[in-house]
C-alpha cells in the first residue's frame, strides 16, 4: 500500500499514514468523525498548522527556554508514570469472587458498598464508597 504524500511544509512531509495514526489516537467512538473526506481534510488543515507553529517554535528558540526544558521533564515524567501503570495493570486479574472478598473484608460492620465510582483525573484514582 502506498503511503501517499498529503502535504509537504517547510521539507516535512504529512502523509497518509501520519493522519490514519492521528485518527487512531481518538476514541473509538470519534473516529468516525475523520470517515469523510470533510473530516479527513479538516484534520489534515490542524495537523499543517500544528507543524508550521511547530516551526515557528523553534525559529523563534522556544525549545531553548528553561520553561521548554521544564515542561519536557514533566512529560517524560508522566509517559513513564502512565506507561508504567498500564503495564502493572495489564497484569493484574481480578476476579469477581476476589473483589467481593475484600469488600466484605474491608467494609466495617453495620455499612455496605452500594456503588462504586472510579474518576480518572491527572493519573490519580478516586474512589468514592456510597
């Protein structure tokens, strides 16, 4: 299958892999969104702006700045994180009779789990008992 050459800015090349990959990154549910050639353009319009303000950011030495340096850090920090915890997660299994377990273990006298509601917010777990 040939990878076809959608845009070229600046010598960097956006090609159809690149926006298929893009495409890939959303949600199940929203991909359908990029199905049209209407999507797939509009797509392909934010990744040419991302690029050339990429380009901008880098004439203009932003990748310089200790912000920059700062907010890398950060990043590396947090794709290590995550990528640590959905590799610890894969290999967890639990099993109904497990988790019914704890929960009558762990659950004082006289209360009771009802419902059990986890958010996900800047990789920290929440669980609130009701």
């Amino acid at each position: 299958m040939e990878n076809k050459v959608l845009a070229v800015i600046s010598g960097s090349e956006i090609t159809e892999k690149d926006l298929n990959a893009i495409i890939m990154r959303y949600p199940e549910e929203q991909r359908a969104m990029f199905s049209s050639e209407m999507g797939k353009k509009q797509l392909l319009e934010q990744m040419i702006s991302f690029e050339l303000m990429n380009k901008l950011g880098k004439e203009m030495k932003l990748n310089e700045t200790e912000e920059y340096k700062a907010g890398l850090e950060q990043l590396e920090k947090d794709l290590l994180t995550q990528m640590t915890i959905n590799k610890v997660l894969s290999e967890v299994t639990v099993t109904d009779e497990d988790a019914k377990k704890y929960y009558k273990e762990k659950t004082p006298a006289g209360y009771y789990v009802k419902r059990i509601f986890l958010t996900f917010s800047s990789c920290i777990w929440r669980v609130y008992f009701i």
